[in-house]
C-alpha cells in the first residue's frame, strides 16, 4: 500500500520505472515549481520489483498528460483531503509541443533562422507511442 | 486556402481531378494560354535545382502569368538571417502563389504556416518532392489510361530513394497494384515502408536483385540512381551498379507496352541506348511534369477550368 503520509493535497506519481524519477523531474520542468515535490527511488513493488514515485503537494499546474509519451504505465494518484480521489494512467497527448526536440539535423527545426519554430511532435501510432515530428516525420519514441 | 506540401495531401478524388485537369491542358494546350493573366507565381529556390524551378516558371507562364523569385539562398535576404515565416509574409504581398524549394526538410510546411498564399512545395531536402510524385501518377495514368491493375516495377537505390518511397505510397491507393523491389540487398526498401505502407494495407510485392527475371511482369519499370556513396567500398559499388543498369539486352524480355520512367537526371543506370526505344519515356515525363504544374497552380488558384464542360459531353 502505498504511504501518501504528509500529502494533503497533491499527486502521486507511481509504478515509475526504475531509476525514471529524475527524467521525469526535468521532464516536467518540476524544478521550476514551487510546490514541494519528493523522490522516492528504489521503492518497493509487488508488480515492478522496484519503482520509483514523485510526490508533488498542491495544485498541479503542469500538464501530466506529456508522462504518457514515456511511459502509458505510470499511475497518477490525485489526492484531496489525505485521501486518493481519482486514480489513472496518463493519457497520449494527440500534439507535443516543445517537450521533445527534433535531434534531425536536416530537420527545419534545426536552422540558426528558425530558432524561434516551436518543436512539435504528432502521435502517429498509439499502439507502440510513437510520435512524429510534424516538419521532418523524424520519429521519437519516449523511453524511461 | 489550400498548399500541397506532401504527396499525399491531395485525396483520390482530388488527384482524379488535378490529372484530368492536366490532360485537358496537355490535349488543347492553347486554350489555357490566358488563364493565370495578372497573376503572378513567386519561385523561392533556397537551393538551386533548375530543372525544378524552370518547370514551374514554365508553366505559369503558359497560363498567361508572370513569375518572380530567386534562385539560390544567397541571392535572397535568407542570408541575412531572415526566418522562413518571415519572408513568406513579404512574399504573400507580392504573388498570388509560390513554389518553395529549401534543402531543409519541413520548410515548405512552416512557411504555409505563416503565409497569406497557397504554398507549393518544391522539394525539401531529401524529403518531399510532391510535384515530382504527381507527375509520375500523370505519366503512368496519360500513357497507361489507368492507374489501377499495374504491376509497377521499381529499381535502384530503393532504401534512400525518396522518390520511390512517394511513388509507392501514391500508388497503394489505387486498386490491384503489384510491387516489384529490385535491387542490391543493400539497397531494399527500408523496413518503416515495408511495415507501415505495405504490410498494413496488404499490398503484394516481391524482392529481387535478379533485373532480367523480373522484367516480363512488369507494365511500369521506374529506374532511379544507385549511388556510389551509399557504398562502403568501391568494389561493392562496382560490383553491382552494372546490375542495375537498364540497356536493350535486358529488354529484350520486356511486355511491348512497358514504360519505363526516371525522375531525372540520369547519370550512367540507363544505357542511352534506351533513349530511342518507344517503351522509354522518362523525356515525355519531364514534359508531363509542366502539364502537371499548370493543373496545380490552376487548382490552387481555384481557376475554373473554362473547358471542362466540353469534355464531358
Ligand atoms: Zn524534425
């Protein structure tokens, strides 16, 4: 069971691969926020054998969503007064814009002109989360 | 307002009309020399490719209209540092359509992005090239009649070449449509293709680097260019490109009504023995490539066709 002491209010991140958290971290951009956030790496699991977990305290202000386009197994436990109000797998965002970059050198997104384009990637296979990039089709598969 | 920036932004029922469009143009040619009067085609060439370029110029000014542009990046204020979106807002102000050719892939996409006109995509890179594509589909539905129950042989550097990869996923939308591969094992079809393209829609083809077996099957045979770079050593290359490379003796077994395309240029994987032959048309595919443009840019500029009443009746 997992202990959500301390968290009043906030988001449970769990069932993240080992080892994923601090990916996730900077992912999320969580080092901008200014809620408390906590790292729990090498947690046990019945299902994983390891996991880690992120704990963020308040309202959420970041789009949870963009976890699927690494991993569709996390689990996203929302929590109101000590308890989980909602439980959920994050949901394959249909555009990702400027979360993942084009790394296609010949890529438009990779003029010195064009510094100013936002890198925008299709999801063009949800089967196996693969994402494209809307300019060039360069292909991004997110990995944790 | 619509661009077309891949093969395959135009639907069937589009593409049906845009070619028949430019059999009209290609059978009565006169009839549409005033057509785009006053209007004005800006060519923007970040890259020089002539032949592209002097196609579309030729083709509006067969319609009646008049062309302006440049023809390499460092002619233009690109060199300045001035952004796609930028110089396409300018650009809207001053032409009715352009025809964008840049050497990076995706460019023609962000510049219809941001522009007040329809934008034609000239080739990115080595990305698209859809006017390239479509011209072949007018090749094949001109000289064949039809674009469906074809057994269309493709050969050359069919891993890299970005022109196959759009002439199959053209073709898989027509009905009945074979594939044959030939090529060095080195050179087959990348597995996105084979996977995304062909398996998902079941379409039958087979893989070979035997040139001279294969030939009697086929109704269209598209030559493209193995490259010496794409080998890792020069004994390879040597070793193969004769084997891919097109002359009357390995004709001989060939359908009589066979076509054989090549985008063009060609360097050494077509004997210029061929060029005579009546089955080689890759010179009349150049030619269809302006009837193609003229279609385009009239569509694009929604022109009504003044004849096509005519030619249903
Ligand atoms: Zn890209």
């Amino acid at each position: 069971m997992l202990n959500i002491g301390g968290l009043h209010e906030g988001v449970v991140i769990d069932h993240i691969k080992a080892g994923g958290a601090m990916q996730i971290y900077h992912y999320l951009n969580l080092e901008k926020i200014d809620s408390s956030v906590a790292i729990i790496k090498n947690a046990k699991s019945n299902k994983m054998g390891k996991k880690d977990i992120i704990k963020i305290e308040g309202p959420i202000t970041v789009d949870l969503d963009l976890l699927a386009v690494l991993d569709d197994d996390i689990t996203l436990n929302y929590i109101e007064n000590d308890v989980i109000v909602k439980k959920r797998h994050p949901n394959l965002p249909e555009t990702v814009t400027n979360i993942i970059k084009c790394k296609n050198p010949r890529c438009v997104t990779s003029s010195s002109s064009e510094r100013g384009l936002a890198h925008t990637f299709k999801l063009t296979d949800r089967k196996h989360r693969i994402y494209r990039c809307i300019y060039c089709e360069q292909k991004f598969k997110g990995q944790l | 307002m619509k661009h077309l920036i891949t093969p395959l932004d135009l639907s069937v029922h589009e593409l049906d009309d845009l070619l028949a469009l430019a059999g009209r143009i290609y059978r009565n040619k006169e009839r549409y020399k005033k057509v785009c009067e006053g209007r004005k085609l800006a060519s923007l060439f970040y890259e020089p490719s002539t032949r592209t370029r002097l196609s579309f110029e030729a083709a509006m000014m067969n319609l009646g209209g008049n062309v302006l542009g440049f023809s390499s990046a460092d002619s233009s204020s690109v060199a300045k540092g001035e952004s796609i979106a930028d110089t396409i807002r300018v650009i809207s102000y001053y032409a009715d359509i352009c025809a964008m050719r840049h050497p990076k892939e995706g460019a023609p996409l962000v510049a219809s992005m941001y522009s007040g006109i329809p934008v034609i995509n000239a080739g990115d890179g080595g990305h698209n090239h859809p006017t390239q594509t479509l011209t072949d589909l007018l090749t094949i539905k001109e000289l064949k009649g039809d674009l469906n129950n074809l057994t269309i042989g493709v050969c050359g550097d069919l891993k890299f070449g970005r022109t196959v990869h759009s002439l199959i996923n053209a073709m898989v939308r027509y009905k009945n449509i074979k594939f044959v591969m030939i090529s060095p094992p080195e050179l087959k079809i990348p597995d996105y293709l084979r996977r995304e393209t062909l398996d998902a829609g079941n379409i039958p083809y087979t893989e070979t680097s035997d040139f001279e077996s294969v030939m009697p099957d086929l109704d269209i045979l598209y030559m493209t260019r193995v490259q010496r770079e794409r080998f890792f050593n020069e004994e390879d290359y040597i070793r193969l490109k004769d084997s891919f490379i097109l002359d009357n003796n390995k004709l001989k077994n060939a359908r009589k009504d066979m076509l054989i395309l090549h985008p063009l240029p060609r360097v050494n994987e077509i004997s210029t023995e061929v060029d005579s032959d009546p089955r080689a048309v890759y010179f009349k595919q150049a030619q269809y490539g302006v009837y193609l443009r003229m279609a385009l840019i009239m569509k694009l500029l929604e022109i009504p066709d003044p004849y096509q009443k005519e030619e249903l009746c």
